[in-house]
C-alpha cells in the first residue's frame, strides 16, 4: 500500500485512528461504579449497625423474618437519590474536597430526615430507631473516607490514561484544557509533538513539549503513551501516517482524533474541530421504524401523564397570571420546528403584554426587566413550559430536542454559527442536553455553545439518553438551575 493510498484511508476516517466514540453522557461506565461502590457503603453500613445494636441472632431475625434485607434496600435506594440529586455524582464537584464534605453532609441530613417522614408514614418499614442512629454516623464516615479516597485518586498525576496530543494548535489546546478541567475523566495529558519539531510561542508553559512527530514512537515508548490524540487538520508532508498506522494495527497504543475525544470528555461537538466527513462517518445508525414508534409513544405518555400531574400548578398559575396584570393567561409564538417547519408554541404569559409593542424581536435574558413578578416566579421553576405539553402531544415537539428559536433569531444565527441549520434535523424538545448542560444563554456565543452541545444531542439521539436528560431536569427544575 502507497503512502497516499494510506493517507486516504486515514482521512476517510476509518478505523482505528477515527473510532467512533463512546458516549460521555452523565451515567458513564465511571459514574455508575461510583453508585454501585456508594450502594455497597450505605447498604453495608446499615447491616454493620444492625449487628452492632441487636448482635448476631437479633440481626438475622431482622434481616430474615422481618423483610429487613428490603427495608435497608429501599433506606439505600432513598441516599444514593439524595446523593445524585446533591451532584455527588458530578466528578467536578469531587475536585472540591470542601465542596464535597459539605454537600455529603447535607446530603445524608436530607436522606435521613426523609425516611424518618417515610417511617412514619408507614411504620412497617422502619428499620428500628436505634440501628438509624448508629446508621447515620456510621454510613457518613465511610462515605467521607471512600470519597476523599476517589479524591485523592483522581487527582494523582500518575494515576490515569496517560495521552500524547500530536498538534500544538488551537485544537490541541482546547482538547488538553478540556482533559485539565475534567481530570476525573481518567486522562494525564503528557505533552505534545509537533509536525516540525519547533516549539510554538503560543503554548503555554504548563504544557509539555516533547518534540516533533518524526521521533513519535520514541516518545510513545519512552513516555508509556496508552493513546495518541490527532490534533493536526492538514494530514500531508511530514504528518507521521506510517507510524501511526503500524503501532494501531499492531496494538501498541489507541489512536484518536481530536473531535471524538473532545466529544466524549466533555459532552459537546466543538464547531471549531468539526468537519462535515467527521460527522458523516461518526453520526449515529439509522432509526428503525419500530425505535422511532417506542420513542414518540414514550415521549407522548410522559407529556399526557406531565399535563395530568400538573394541572392543579397550571390552575393555580393561570388564576395568579390573570390576577396580576390584564391580558392572556397564555402566550403563543412562532417557532421553527423539525425540518423548517413552522409552528406556534404555547407557553404561560410571563410577561407585560407589550414586552414587543414596536414588533420587532428581542432575546429574552434571565433578568428580563419585561417579565411581571409572577412571570419572574414561573421563569424560575419552569411552569411557564407546562402548557407545551400540548405541543408534545400534537407531534409539533418531542419530550426531550433542542429548545425551538423563533424564526427571526434562526435567520441570523445561522449566518454567523456554522451548521447551526442542522439543529432542524430532529423535533424540537421541552427540554434537552444544552438546557442542562449551559446556563441561561441569551447572545450569538451563548447559542453557539449551545449548538455544541445540540449537536451532540442529534448525534447521540437515543431514548436511553433522553431518560437521562429527563432525570436531570427535573434535579435541575427542584433546584432552580441551569438554562433554557
């Protein structure tokens, strides 16, 4: 095979130096072993108070003739949801080891305070007021210890995937940064080589140059590289296609491009790394016939069992809009839907009725001075959306997309954002991967980021994911955080 021959193959994005990535969605195969380590803590915990209050004999008389196996079970179930909903499986937070006391501590008060109401709700329950007392302590210092010990780990600079960026540009910075500020993701970036050997100004001094590609399988054995991160758009001349291409097929070290792996350490598709063969030959399978019909039935019931449960709030909330100030109860506007699509969105009226009297669009911020005070109140907590419900139910919306501009923002940021279009591929959503990912945006550069993060979503459509999106928001709505 030629050198050309095999630099074709390499950017046509074949395997292995373009794999497909794995999904770096919030229950990643990491997040999961943390709840199940936390599960095993908790659960043990309760059974080691259990034996230390009423010993051997009265602990299998518990455990045994009193269902107690269950009941310590649903007492574990109760703390590792109080714990997710506190973020303490949000590897970022752990980086605090102050933040993260804290919160377990508040965390594990709520758990406990929660199944003291649920105990007395139904008594049969109970585990036994002596063995919570002990419990709590107990269960809290060995939290405290297991998670400054995953503290401690991920921090370690030895500890880790160790990564050699080949590129020193702009890519290859946004990439190591991104590995900088998730260091719980399980990566060390090494350093850095380039294509000509000379180290360039703009680097920074924490990174670590290493020298240039020609001397890269050195570099790889001498460092222990476990993967290489192709950060170098122009492929030609001195770029080291032989090298890397031996050392992937021979199993030596993982090779990646810098896209794929930005995409799965932080969730997002970067716009400045993307290129339409990437996304092409990395998007996601095709939809079957059968997974589009389970997703709409799922995402229709979720929004019909949404608007039974929250039409006392949408009573309420229509009474206090109409007691306010004069005008509507509901507010309706244009938005541009699945495919280009225009449809009318209906929301709960949250502000003035001449917040637009000359006619000309304007973006709503989170401190919009239009807003009324109960408009403010229902921003806030969301209950303006419940009567998108409706939208959900006629088809013009799914449960879970990207948020739907209105058409005259669409015009103009699709002349400033590339591939912002492609956000019209999918229906657009209640909620979605960048209302819980990004905060309040309400400027080009915040729907920038939001489209990295939209396009992630559409590339990684699944129900499975739109489960996830649908658990964190409804965190996001009790605790009055992240964006719209």
């Amino acid at each position: 095979m030629s050198s050309k021959q095999i630099y074709l193959l390499l950017t046509a994005h074949c395997l292995p130096l373009t794999a497909k990535p794995m999904s770096a969605r919030k229950f990643s195969p990491r997040t999961i072993g943390l709840i199940l380590a936390d599960a095993a803590i908790i659960y043990g915990g309760i059974i080691l108070a259990l034996y230390l209050r009423v010993g051997v004999d009265g602990s299998e008389f518990e455990l045994n003739d009193k269902n107690g196996w269950y009941k310590i079970a649903l007492a574990s179930f109760v703390c590792l949801l109080i714990l997710y909903f506190y973020d303490l499986y949000d590897y970022t937070v752990m980086s605090n080891r102050r933040e993260l006391m804290l919160r377990l501590v508040q965390a594990m008060g709520i758990a406990w305070a929660l199944l003291a109401f649920l105990f007395y709700l139904a008594p049969p329950l109970m585990i036994g007021r002596g063995i919570s007392l002990i419990s709590v302590p107990l269960v809290l210092v060995l939290l405290l210890i297991w998670r400054v010990l995953i503290h401690f780990l991920t921090g370690h600079p030895e500890i880790g995937e160790k990564i050699l960026v080949v590129g020193t540009g702009k890519a290859a910075i946004d990439t190591a940064e991104a590995v900088w500020k998730r260091r719980d993701a399980g990566y060390r970036i090494i350093g850095f080589v380039t294509e000509n050997g000379s180290k360039p100004k703009n680097l920074p001094e924490t990174m670590n140059f290493l020298g240039n590609s020609e001397n890269l399988e050195d570099v790889i054995r001498n460092e222990k590289i476990n993967r290489v991160v192709i950060a170098v758009r122009e492929r030609r001349g001195t770029f080291p296609t032989e090298t890397l291409l031996r050392m992937s097929l021979a199993g030596d070290v993982s090779i990646e491009e810098c896209t794929s792996f930005f995409e799965r350490v932080t969730g997002k598709v970067s716009i400045d790394m993307l290129r339409p063969s990437w996304l092409i030959f990395a998007g996601r399978k095709r939809d079957t016939r059968l997974g589009v019909f389970v997703r709409e039935i799922v995402h229709r019931s979720l929004a019909i069992f949404g608007l039974i449960i929250s039409l006392p709030i949408a009573i309420l909330t229509a009474f206090l809009i109409k007691l306010e100030s004069p005008g509507p109860v509901f507010y309706k506007q244009e938005r541009v839907g699945k495919n280009g699509k225009l449809f009318e969105v209906i929301k709960f009226r949250s502000m003035r009725t001449d917040a637009e009297a000359d006619g000309k669009p304007v973006w709503a911020t989170a401190d919009d001075d239009r807003t009324t005070f109960i408009g403010k109140i229902i921003r806030k907590i969301r209950v303006d959306e419940i009567p998108q419900f409706w939208n959900i139910i006629k088809g013009e919306m799914s449960f879970v997309g990207p948020r739907p501009e209105r058409p005259h923002f669409v015009a103009q940021l699709a002349e400033e954002i590339p591939f912002y279009e492609h956000r019209h591929l999918v229906a657009p959503g209640l909620t979605g991967w960048a209302q819980i990912k990004y905060p309040y945006g309400a400027s080009v550069e915040d729907a920038r980021q939001k489209l990295e993060y939209e396009l992630y979503y559409i590339k990684n459509q699944s129900l499975a994911l739109d489960l996830v999106i649908i658990f964190e928001t409804v965190k996001t709505v009790l605790f009055g955080k992240g964006g719209r």
